[in-house]
C-alpha cells in the first residue's frame, strides 16, 4: 500500500511539474517586430557601442545607461 502511495504521489506531481508551468515573461514586455520607438532616446547599442548579449556589460554602464533614459524620456524616473 505504501507504494502505491508513493506511486501516486510521485504521479502527482510529475503532472503537477509537466502542466503547472507558467509563462514567466509576460507578452507585452517581448520585442516585436515593427513597433516604432521613439528616435530620440537612445538604443542599449547606441549608448553602449555594441549589441546587447555580444559583449560583457559592466554594472556601472547599465547605471549609466539608465541615467541617460531618465533624462532622455519623460517614462522613467
């Protein structure tokens, strides 16, 4: 009986893991083809020199980074 029960349980919540997973990225926030940003704030490649992921960013320019968006667009602060 002891075994079923484990049998069971290990069932659970292997159809627990298989179907309980959640889209942890919301849709909205995915980069979509054809969506026009404003020109006038610079890109992470402007800004950085390079294409974001290529190369290492240290932490001090992704602050950098995030000054400059403050004061180039009035949506963040």
């Amino acid at each position: 009986m002891r075994r079923v029960n484990k049998l069971i349980t290990i069932g659970l919540i292997g159809v627990t893991y298989l179907f309980g997973q959640v889209e942890l990225l919301n849709p909205r926030f995915k980069f979509t083809p054809g969506i026009r940003y404003d020109q006038s704030i610079s890109s992470p490649k402007d800004y950085l020199g390079y294409e974001l992921g290529t190369e290492y960013t240290l932490y001090s320019d992704v602050l950098s980074y995030l000054r400059t968006l403050g004061e180039e667009s009035d949506r963040v602060s």
